[in-house]
C-alpha cells in the first residue's frame, strides 16, 4: 500500500487522483506547453502575411536591412545550437514576400573574400554558433552550424582584425564515437 501524495491538506486520492494518473496528467500538461512554445517558427508564415502578425508570433528579429525597395530583410536564427537561419523579406506595404534559409552550402558558397564584411555576415546569417581564434589566422573564427544533404556541417568564417572576410572553410561536424562496452 503506498501514501496517498498530499497537496495542502487535500488527499489527491480523495480528490479522485491517483498517483499516476495525477503523473500522466502532469506530463501531458507539459508536452502540450512545449508543443504550443514550439509552435511559431519562420516558415509558418506565408506571403502576404503582415510584418506585424510576424513579429507578434516571433518576437523581434535578430537583425533588420533596409531594402532598396523600401521593404525590410528580417532575420531569425536558430544559433547556437539550431542549425536554420531564414530571411524574411517584408515589401513596402510590410507585406511577407519570401522566407528563405540562408544557413546553406550555396549562400555560404556566394561570401566574396576579400570583400565581403563581417557586419554584411552577421545581416546575412545571423550570430555564428562560436567565435574562436587560430593560432594560424590573426582575426577571429565565426562558425555557423548548418544541414548540407542530411549531413550536419560547420562552415568556418575566417575575419580579419579589419572585419573583412578572408577564407571560408567547411567541415563534417564530428559525430560521436559509439560506446564500447566492457
């Protein structure tokens, strides 16, 4: 026979609760706070969809680029530990006009070295998931987590002391070694 669990002076058996239904209940309670938590994300939104409904379900953008159309180019990052980035693109009217993910081979593939800076990268792709420094490289490292074809990837982003992209690497992110047993 178990203790029946207690909430103030209230027996939760009394209350018609058994422990474990009462469990089963808590953790339903829990999943369906995480689902509806989880339930806004960029590509929920569809064109024409205003830049108001947008930022009331998101919250603000990581960052905001003035487009030569009087439109906005918003960003939101899923950095450090995601692996999505997206542009939302907002016209003059300050309607939705495309989501794209930029945390890509082929956006990483378009940086110019030499050109490109890092203010241009973090308007670009967001805030990396680290900065680190290299004793081979005077500047500092940022390293973006993406999916390339199902295999999880770093690209590295080499900036130089003057805040202009000067290499870009990419590398398998390193999977774990299986646990051996004794």
């Amino acid at each position: 026979m178990h203790t029946p669990l207690r909430h103030g002076t209230v027996s939760l058996q009394r209350a018609g609760c058994r422990p474990a239904s009462l469990l089963h209940r808590l953790w339903a309670v829990l999943a369906a706070g995480l689902l509806l938590a989880g339930c806004a994300y960029p590509t929920q939104f569809k064109p024409g969809d205003s830049a108001q409904a947008v930022q009331a379900k998101l919250g603000a953008p990581y960052s905001v680029v003035k487009t030569d159309d009087g439109g906005e180019r918003w960003l939101y990052s899923t950095q450090p530990m995601g692996r999505e980035a997206f542009q939302l693109r907002f016209g003059a009217d300050g309607q939705l006009q495309s989501t794209t993910q930029v945390l890509t081979a082929e956006k990483f593939g378009a940086i110019r070295n030499g050109q490109y800076t890092e203010r241009q990268l973090l308007q670009d792709f967001g805030p990396p998931m680290e900065v680190t420094q290299v004793y081979s490289f005077k500047g500092r490292v940022f390293t973006y987590r993406f999916w390339d074809n199902n295999i999880k990837r770093f690209a590295h982003v080499h900036i130089d002391p003057q805040g202009v992209v000067q290499k870009l690497m990419f590398m398998d992110e390193p999977t774990p070694e299986p646990r051996q047993r004794d």
